[in-house]
C-alpha cells in the first residue's frame, strides 16, 4: 500500500478521524443528545438549530482535509480529463 507520508498515516485515515465523534461534538456544543443528532441527520426528527451545527461542523472539517492535501479551494483539482468521462481522443 502506498503511504501519503512517512509515518505511515494515510489521507484516508486522516479523512476518517475528522469526521469521527461528529455527531457528539454537535450534540455537546448545543447540549442536546448523541442520537437526537444522529437522528436529524437521517432525516427521522427535523431541527433547524442541529442541521445548521452539522453543516458547519462538515464545513469545518471540509477545510480542514483541503488545508490537509494541499487543496486550499475545497474542491478537487481537475485531472484535465473531460467531467462526463467521455474520452479525449477521437
């Protein structure tokens, strides 16, 4: 497996502890419970207040994995390739 740095942290990795605990991290900051949270987030309960907090903290944490790879935009950086996967050739 090919590593991104030496001490043997993939990206992935780092992608996943970002979001780990995201739901407890809302829940403390608005002083609600863990699986109310969870269950705005699958649509099962509706709070403006706990949608807006997730929202911000994956923004947050969107910036924080650009910030990570390089990648200050956010967004992926274009390979050149065409987006609808047609070829270049013809």
């Amino acid at each position: 497996m090919n590593r991104d740095n030496s001490n043997g942290i993939t990206r992935f990795t780092h992608m996943a502890a970002l979001y780990r605990g995201i739901y407890s991290r809302v829940a403390d900051r608005l002083g609600v419970d863990p699986s109310y949270v969870s269950r705005v987030a699958r649509g099962e309960r509706q709070s403006e207040q706990v949608r807006i907090a997730l929202d911000t903290e994956l923004a947050q944490i969107a910036r924080s994995f650009a910030k990570y790879t390089g990648n200050g935009s956010g967004k992926k950086k274009l390979s050149g390739r065409p987006a609808n996967g047609a070829s270049a050739r013809r």
